[in-house]
C-alpha cells in the first residue's frame, strides 16, 4: 500500500524508513518539501517563508481533533504538582469494637489491636473540646507518605506505554481532498 505526504504511522523499528521522517518536531525547508508544506502549513510552528515544524510526538500520545481540541496544540503533562485541589475529599475510617470480650481487652495498643468501648462507658459526646484538652497517645495516628516541609510531591501521569516510532510521508501519493 502507498502511502499519502503527510500520513502518520507507527513504526516497531529504531529507524524512519525511506521517504519518511521521525514525528519530532523537526524544522524542514518549505523549499525542499513544497508538498508536505502544503499540508500541514505552520501547524506545528516553523520560520515564515523558510521553515515549517513536523508534529512532535516525542513523550506524547495522538488524540483525534475536536471542537475542543484544534489540530496541533499541544497538551497534557508529564508531570503534575498535588495540591489539596488536587485531591477528592474523603474520610478516614477507624473500625472499633464494643469492648464486651474482656478476654481479648489490651492495656497497651499493637499492631492488631482494634479501638474498643469498654463497657457502661460512653465514648461520644456532642460538645466540642477545649483548646488545651486531652490528646491522643503519641503513635496512635501516624502520618502517612513523604512530604518534605515547603515542597509539593511530583506525581507521573504517564499510562502504561509501549514505545514506537511515528513517522510522518515525506513523498507520497498526494492526497486530493473531495470536491
């Protein structure tokens, strides 16, 4: 099968092969390549008169267009910085027992341990406590991944990816559009 100047397609092989180019945001000569120019223009950049710019795919996945996203323009990141907007709220649940199994009662909390009433106690209360008041034992929460103070984490918003090369038909039939 032929292929048309300006089709994209993946290649599974480290090179462009002939009469094709990597996708990578190359500057061409408008000169040299008068056809491919006439394709795809400035659409992804280049020198007025000069040099116009291949798409580039390196780091990037193809998307088709829309009205929402325009033929071109690049988008997305390979990394984003969390911040609380970032994040859904939630809550953290802490499961308890009623304290009647007095032979499974611990003094001392461990690793298996779970929060328990003890009996005739009533453990909830509707008024708010005073500054100052009681504490929670050193250990019973502790915190939870690696932020360093003054720094937001870098997360990847990668997917799974297996690598390939676009490659663009720098010669091909031309394609004529319908009348």
């Amino acid at each position: 099968m032929d292929a048309f100047t300006g089709e994209i397609r993946l290649f599974p092989f480290n090179y462009a092969p002939q009469d094709w180019a990597y996708c990578d945001g190359s500057a061409l000569s408008i000169q040299q390549f008068p056809a491919l120019f006439s394709i795809l223009g400035y659409t992804y950049g280049g020198t007025s008169g000069q040099t116009f710019k291949l798409p580039n795919f390196n780091g990037r996945a193809a998307m088709g267009a829309s009205p929402q996203r325009s033929i071109g323009i690049p988008v997305g990141a390979d990394q984003v910085t969390l911040t609380p907007a970032n994040l859904t709220g939630h809550t953290h649940a802490v499961q308890v027992k009623d304290g009647t199994e007095a032979s499974a009662a611990l003094d001392v909390p461990n690793s298996t341990a779970y929060l328990a009433q003890p009996r005739n106690v009533r453990v909830y209360n509707n008024t708010a406590p005073l500054a100052g008041g009681p504490t929670l034992p050193t250990g019973t929460l502790t915190p939870a991944g690696q932020l360093s103070p003054g720094t937001s984490p870098q997360r990847s918003t990668l997917q799974p990816f297996l690598t390939l090369s676009y490659c663009i038909c720098l010669n091909g039939e031309y394609p004529v559009k319908p009348s």
